[in-house]
C-alpha cells in the first residue's frame, strides 16, 4: 500500500495540509475503505484511525479486538483497550498536527463526502486541531477515473443510446398494433435489454407519462403504472454500467411523444431545457479547452441563468448535474448552486451529467440529461449526438 499512500502524502502537502485522519465504525466510511484500497470483508465492530502525514510516517489505530484490521497497509500501528487509550493514540498519531483533512463536510454541505460524525470531528478539534474537509482530496483519489474506466463509460453510453433508439422505436410498433403497452412494461423491457448487453444498474429506470414526468425522481409500480397511448408524452432516464468490477456508470434521459406533431408547449419547454443543458456543455468545454478552472456551482449557474431567464426558474428544482463514477451518483464535483454550494473544481479524468429540467406539476416535466468526461484536458460529451428536439414516433393507423 506504500504506492497509494506516498500519493496521499504528495496531495496533502499539494493542499498544505498536514495530514488525512481516516476513520471507520462498521463501515461508516465506505470512501475510507477504497482510497486505502482496504478490503470490506471479515467483522468491523470496532473503531479504528488512520492517519496519513504530509512528512513522516503513517500510523494506524486499531482496537485490541480488532488488532489486524488494517495490516493490509503494512504501517506501524497502535493498539488501544479502552476508551482513553484510544484517545492517548490519537494524541501520539496527530502530534504536531495542525490542520487536518478528514471526510466530513460543513454545514453537511456535500452529504456524499459527510462520512465522519459530528462527535469524532469534536475529539479531533479538542486537541486544537482545525479539522478541514477532504472533499478535494476524495474527488482526486476516488472520482477520478483510470483510462479503462472511461473507456467502460463510453461503451456503457454507445450501449444506452441504442437502447433509448430501440425503446421508443418499440412503444411506436406496440401502439400502431394496438398491443398493450405501459410504463413498466416499458420499464421491464429496458431491464431485459440491459441484461441482454451485460449492463448493470442498481435501479430501474424511470419510465414516466404525461403528469408523471413532473416528478423528477418518479418510479412506476404496479400501482402507478400508466398505459402510454397515442398522444401521450413519455420521459425515458435510464442508467447503468458494464458488470466488470470498476465499471463507471451511463446515464442518460429522452423524451418522445407518441404521434406525428409535437404539441407546441412541450416543444417551447424542450427548447428552453436543451439551450439551457447546451448552455453548460458549451461553458465547461470553453472553460477546459483554455485551461482555466471552473467550478460545479459555475456550470450549473450556466444552466440555471437560461432556464430563470425564461421565467421558469421556480420550475428547475434540482442541480444540473452530478458526478458520475462507479456508483451513478458519484462522489467528485456536482454542478451545483441550488442544492448544495459546490465549489469544488472540475478536473481531469472525471465524468459528470448535464440535466437540467422544467417541471409543471399536473401536466409534464422536460428533462434532457447526457454526460461529458474530461480528459486529457479535453470536454466531451458521451453518446452524440445528443437530443436537439422531442422525439415524435410514428404510430400508424390500423
């Protein structure tokens, strides 16, 4: 493990920070587990630390119960009893130290990296130590991707985008023939193509009609489902990635409406999301193609200034985007200044959803999401081309 902790060591003293302080009670901390590259495996009961310096020597803190917990990092170690030998090895490990990164989050400001309770955070401090958060650190050491994960992400989104083409091309062919149709049946047959590619996802996707689409995180059961007819509009948001362990995750959402014209409020309201989604595609590939930094609150902004422009501000109720990695809800930079203050930067080697949306409760929401990845010091969008007008589908008479 020395490898993954020499690099920790190099970004703390990047930051000027002194050290990282990780610490775990039955698998608190799941974000602790993997940058350590620990396993999750065998029986976690018990408190343990470990405390990566800028300069000098990591150490572990471990209980007597659980005395081999973190041999796997091959670092010196300190065995506690009791509640104040616990603490005496805190004051051993952290001599000296001033500021210190742990993952935590103020004001719970990005709950994805909010792993450490309020408690442990107040022992630290008590040894007049400032207590930072890692939330930079965690984006390099866990949101960043290798070359093979990206790649697993740009096959993932070839993949979706071809599902999405051939799930409203059969909604089409099932209505045209009368032949029942619905929201999860719809839901069921995107569940069977994902299997049929070897694509996984944790969810279902969403499969929502006409005042269903309103509700951003809306899940059709047996008890909701929709029958999708002939005029009906339909929002399709599907997510997943490749089984392979590492994979990162696809995630994209298409509208369609059944039939032949487009109504004209559902085309105004996709115009106004899709300049708003292209609003934030431009500025984060200007941004990264001239090297200058942006910040997720910033690209949401860019989103979120066109959609309130238009006098639909109240209506774009979640952030832009989200960080994207082996989980679909990743733990690197959101693009973000409604829900959280995201401030962290974009960076190399990350991914990330544009989504914005408009939502009238009773009637239909338009969302439009796709993915850009950054490398190399270049923004690109996954699965072009993207959605530049509601999909109309061609029913045919019987």
């Amino acid at each position: 493990m020395t490898g993954r902790l020499d690099e920790i060591a190099i970004a703390l003293r990047d930051a000027h920070l002194d050290g990282w302080l990780f610490y775990d009670f039955r698998l608190s901390d799941p974000l602790a587990y993997r940058i350590l590259g620990l396993s999750e495996d065998g029986i976690a009961t018990r408190r343990w630390f470990c405390y990566v310096p800028a300069h000098g020597k990591p150490r572990a803190i471990v209980s007597a119960v659980e005395a081999h917990r973190l041999d796997a990092l091959g670092i010196e170690k300190i065995v506690y009893r009791s509640h104040d030998e616990m603490l005496a090895a805190l004051h051993t490990a952290l001599d000296g130290a001033r500021r210190v990164a742990m993952d935590y989050s103020p004001g719970c400001a990005i709950p994805y990296v909010a792993r450490v309770d309020a408690g442990t955070v107040e022992i630290v401090r008590a040894m007049g130590i400032e207590v930072v958060t890692a939330a930079d650190l965690i984006q390099r050491f866990e949101a960043t991707l290798t070359d093979d994960q990206l790649a697993s992400h740009q096959r993932a989104a070839r993949a979706l985008r071809s599902i999405v083409d051939e799930t409203f091309g059969e909604i089409a062919r099932l209505i045209s023939a009368e032949h029942p149709v619905s929201e999860v049946s719809v839901q069921e047959s995107v569940m069977a193509r994902f299997a049929a590619q070897g694509l996984f996802t944790h969810a279902p996707p969403i499969v929502a009609v006409n005042e269903h689409s309103a509700d951003p995180h809306y899940g059709p059961t047996r008890k909701s489902d929709r029958a999708i007819r002939r005029g009906d509009f339909i929002l399709l948001d599907l997510w997943a990635k490749e089984s392979a362990p590492d994979s990162v995750y696809a995630d994209f959402t298409w509208v369609a409406f059944a039939g032949d014209k487009v109504p004209a409020e559902h085309a105004r309201i996709f115009e106004i999301v899709a300049r708003a989604r292209d609003a934030t595609v431009d500025l984060v590939q200007r941004r990264v193609a001239a090297g200058e930094a942006l910040s997720g609150r910033e690209a949401d902004r860019a989103a979120r200034s066109v959609i309130e422009a238009a006098g639909f501000g109240e209506m774009f109720v979640h952030r832009t985007g989200h960080s994207i990695g082996r989980e679909v809800h990743g733990t690197g930079a959101n693009l973000d200044s409604l829900e959280t203050l995201d401030d962290r930067r974009l960076i190399d080697n990350t991914c990330f959803s544009v989504e914005p949306g408009i939502y009238l409760p009773g009637k239909f929401g338009v969302r439009s999401e796709l993915d850009m990845t950054i490398e190399n010091g270049r923004a690109t969008v996954s699965g072009e081309p993207r959605q530049r007008e509601i999909i109309a589908l061609r029913i045919e008479s019987t």
